[in-house]
C-alpha cells in the first residue's frame, strides 16, 4: 500500500519539494525559472487532486494529464508516423496523395511496381484489350440529364462536386470550390445548406440541394415555400434541383448546426433565427407516400421552369424504393435523375452507430436502384449518379461499370482544396479552413489559388480515366460495363463483375410469372400509396 502510493504522488512530491526548496534558495536567480515551472507543476497537482472528473488525474496527479495530452495528438501521430499508406481510415495515404498530386500538378506515377496484394480477396481491375482504342478528349465525357418530361435539361461532366453546405463549409471553401466548377464547366451541389452568396460570386453551375429543412425556400415554421424556391429556381446558375431524401453517413437521423456555427451570414442564407441550432427534420414535411413525393417532383418542375428534378438517397428498406417506382408506373411522374448515396460517404458529424451501421453501401445501393429501373422499364429515362468515397478514375469506372451514368466526388474535393483529414470538422477548429465559419481560420485557404487546384484534379482525374478506357479498348465511358471490371473472390478464382452481380433484364418485374427471386419479393411488397411493406 505505502509503495503503491509512494509511486502514484513521487513526482507530485518531488515537484513540491523542489518548489519549496527553489524558494529559499531564491536569491540564486538561475534558479528563478526552474521555480517557476516546479511551481505550476505543484499547483496543476493540487488542481488535480481537487478535481472530480477524472480519476487517473487524482490518483496520478501531474502525471495523469500526459495521458489526456498523448489522447488530444493521437490522430495526428497516428496519421504522419504509423499509419500504413494503404490503411483507409476513412482514406489512406495513397488515395490522399493522389489527389493532392493531381491538384497540384505534380507527378502521381509511381515506380517500381503496385504496392497492392493482386492475390488477396477483393483486389479489382479492368481487364484491358489487345488492341487499346484512341485516346479519347475528357471534354466530352458529359451526359445529358433531363428525362420526356424535362424542358431544360443539362448536360453534365461525368465528375462533380458532391453535396457539401455553406456552414459546413467555410465560405472561402465554397468559393474555391465553385470557381474550380466554373473553370472546369462542371457542377457544384450545394448541399442543404441553400444558396449562399458564396456560391454566386464566380456563377459556377449549381445543383440546388432541397433538403428536409428546406433551407432557401422555407417559411416561418419551416415548410416549403413554392414562391421563395421558384426565386432561387429560376436562377440561370441553378441547372438542377436535388431533393435530399437520406444521406450515407447518417440516414434517417437528420442533421444539425450547432448554434454557435450559426452566424448571420447562414441565417440569411437559410432563413433561420441565430442563437439557436439550426434542425434539418429526419423527413420531409412535404410529402409522406411515394405518390406523393412524385406530385412534390412535378410541382418542382413546374415551379423551376423545367429544370431537372431528381432525389438522392442512401438505400435502405429495399420496398420502399421499389413503392417509388411502382409510383411512377402509376402516376406516370417521373424524376430526371437519382443520385445514390452510399453509407460509406462523409459528414461534418453522426452518431456513431449511424456511420458504421446504418445504411446499404454505396454498390450494393447502386446496383439495387439501377436493377429496380431496368426491370420495371424506366432506366432509360432517368439517369443514376453515384457518390460515397469517389477519388480516384478507377473509382469512377467501378461505378459506371455498376450502372451508374455519373459520379460525384465530396471528399475528394475537399483534399484538392487542403483538407488534411484531420477529421475536426464539428468542432469549427479545422486546421485549414475548409470545414470552420472561424474567419481567422479559413483566411489560410486562398480561394484563388486553391479554385485552380480544383479545376486540376477534375481534369487529371477525367484524363486518367480517358487512358484506363483507351487501354480497356473503349473510347467513351458509356461503352464501360460490368464485363470490363474484374473481382478477385479467393486466392484462386476471379469473376467478372457481370458474374459477380445480378443484373435484371429490361421489364423482368412486371413479369408477374416470376416466382422465388429477392427482387420479385421485394416487388410484391412494394406499395405506391405507402412507404410501409404490404403484408
């Protein structure tokens, strides 16, 4: 017992002892400093033998705090000296240097071979042909978007800024960003956030994200207002209107800004009070069935002027998607394009339960909404964007390959913008100033110089894919499918990703002699009238 606490209060004691010591040896002013640091030591000692919080400070008194100090640097040891570069938590190394490379205009080839296991289970590729195609111009690698029923529809670059709000976002982040769209003729989502002041100085092109809370074109209680969204709406820099229905990192949950993000500038944009944490509500209040949020997409339409509608969502009941295309059939309503979003993507903040465990992965989402489309026959007339964890050209082509028309990138926008992962982004104290509304903060990111670095990796990265389609012999990436990509599944086999998944057949679910199969199960417990399952 005496040993016990003779170990626990030594250096407290010594600390003390040499404090007292020091002062009746005062009159040797060399020792004036070490005093005054036994001193301090002494009296963050006695703080902590006072305190109630933690128990490690009053057992270990001076001590203790080494641990709490180790606990606050611990991301950052781990990220600059023991991290593997192929450790994705939630990007590695690699990925992260890539992406700063190709924004930066340096070289991203590496020598000396692939670091990667080539015989371990999941490693992917596209087999490439013996006869490589020309190089193709990553200028014309867009897609048009705008269904029948669209009367202005746009046509979009094949990597765009995923959704991410000012707020979120500092406004120097939102700047850079919008101008690196501009100089790159692709798209900026705005994220629920509304259209902020930020996104109009450089008239990059828009797509105007509408979520639950309806930030932009809301009332006083936080309804949708038809006459404030069709001012936004009609704006020429907003070429779409995306209504957010779930999103990967926490879906079902709704979001928050804390009230001290809240400054005046946001509650302008928002059209919220300050002082008080702004809500985005877990589901919308404009629509509750799948008819419903189909009528909610022909008064958009109309409301807009005929731009594209569409939905992003990260899947989760698979009925419930299913009742939305058995809407369409019913209503005839259709929306111009969907964007699927997987549980791997990112946010500012979410409950941990809800990033590891809620949601359908980006793929499997991807897949199952692609597949829906075809087998009730409305694939070709909506077009499917995919986002959650996109850096890479490879990255884009296993989503085109799944059956996606489009990717979008959040992340990967951030890192070209200065992001370092420092994975702070709700505490406002992000070290570069891209997820903070700290103006000293975000005055280190220079908008200019990061918007050309913007630009940079969207072009780098289009260029990539344009030589892995030359080399797999295609010259467009619509010709890219599921034959193209290639799984390892053991140590000795490998497959094809069109062995590997399902793929319907074009109105195989409106075939009602089909029995026993996951997707005719689901089909049968779909309901157009209701988001629950029929019984």
């Amino acid at each position: 017992m005496t040993l016990s606490l003779l170990s626990r209060y030594a250096f407290f004691a010594f600390c003390l002892l040499f404090t007292l010591v020091s002062l009746a040896l005062l009159q040797h002013q060399w020792l004036w400093p070490l005093t005054l640091i036994g001193a301090v030591l002494s009296l963050i000692g006695i703080g902590d033998l006072l305190q109630t919080r933690h128990a490690i400070r009053r057992n270990y008194p001076v001590l203790g705090n080494i641990r709490y100090l180790v606990e606050k640097i611990r991301p950052e040891i781990r990220q600059y000296l023991l991290e593997a570069d192929r450790e994705q938590l939630p990007f590695s190394r690699s990925q992260r240097s890539l992406v700063y490379a190709r924004a930066k205009e340096e070289i991203a080839d590496k020598p000396f071979g692939t670091l990667l296991d080539v015989y371990q289970n999941g490693f992917e590729f596209i087999g490439h042909s013996i006869r490589p195609a020309p190089l193709s111009d990553p200028a014309g690698f867009r897609v048009t978007i705008g269904g029948p029923q669209c009367r202005q529809p746009y046509s979009a670059s094949l990597l765009n800024i995923s959704a991410m709000s000012f707020g979120s976002l500092s406004a120097n982040a939102i700047r850079a960003l919008n101008k690196g769209a501009k100089l790159g003729n692709f798209a900026h989502d705005t994220g629920e956030g509304s259209i902020s002041a930020y996104h109009r100085e450089h008239d990059g092109d828009l797509i105007w994200e509408l979520g639950s809370g309806y930030f932009g074109c809301r009332t006083s209680d936080g309804r949708f207002d038809p006459q404030r969204f069709a001012v936004q709406a009609l704006q020429p820099q907003v070429r779409m209107i995306e209504i957010k229905l779930s999103q990967g990192a926490k879906p079902g949950h709704g979001g928050i800004l804390p009230k001290q993000k809240v400054t005046a500038e946001i509650s302008a944009t928002r059209g919220v009070p300050m002082g008080e944490d702004c809500i985005s509500p877990a589901r919308h209040s404009s629509f509750s069935t799948p008819l419903e949020l189909l009528q909610f997409i022909a008064q958009l339409r109309e409301l807009s002027g005929g731009k594209p509608i569409g939905f992003k969502l990260c899947l989760g009941h698979p009925w419930e998607f299913m009742g939305i295309a058995k809407a369409m059939l019913e209503s005839g309503i259709l929306p111009d394009f969907i964007v699927v979003d997987g549980k791997e993507g990112g946010t500012g903040a979410a409950p941990l339960e809800f990033t590891d465990h809620i949601g359908v992965p980006m793929r499997e989402g991807l897949l199952f909404v692609h597949n829906t489309l075809v087998g009730c026959g409305l694939r070709d007339k909506i077009k499917l964007g995919a986002s959650g964890k996109i850096v890479s050209a490879f990255d884009i082509a296993c989503m085109l390959a799944i059956g996606a028309d489009w990717a979008n990138s959040a992340r990967g926008f951030m890192f070209a913008i200065g992001c370092v992962q420092s994975r702070s982004c709700h505490t406002n104290k992000c070290p570069t100033g891209v997820a903070t509304q700290d103006p000293l903060r975000q005055r280190a990111l220079v908008p200019e110089d990061k918007a050309q670095r913007v630009f940079n990796f969207h072009r780098n990265t289009l260029k990539a894919l344009a030589e892995m389609l030359a080399a797999a012999g295609l010259e467009h990436p619509a010709q890219l499918d599921a034959r193209h990509l290639v799984r390892r599944i053991s140590a000795s086999e490998i497959k094809l990703f069109a062995q590997q998944h399902v793929y319907l057949k074009p109105g195989e679910l409106l075939d009602e002699q089909i029995e026993g199969k996951f997707y005719q199960r689901m089909w049968k417990m779909a309901r157009a009238d209701s988001f629950d399952a029929a019984l």
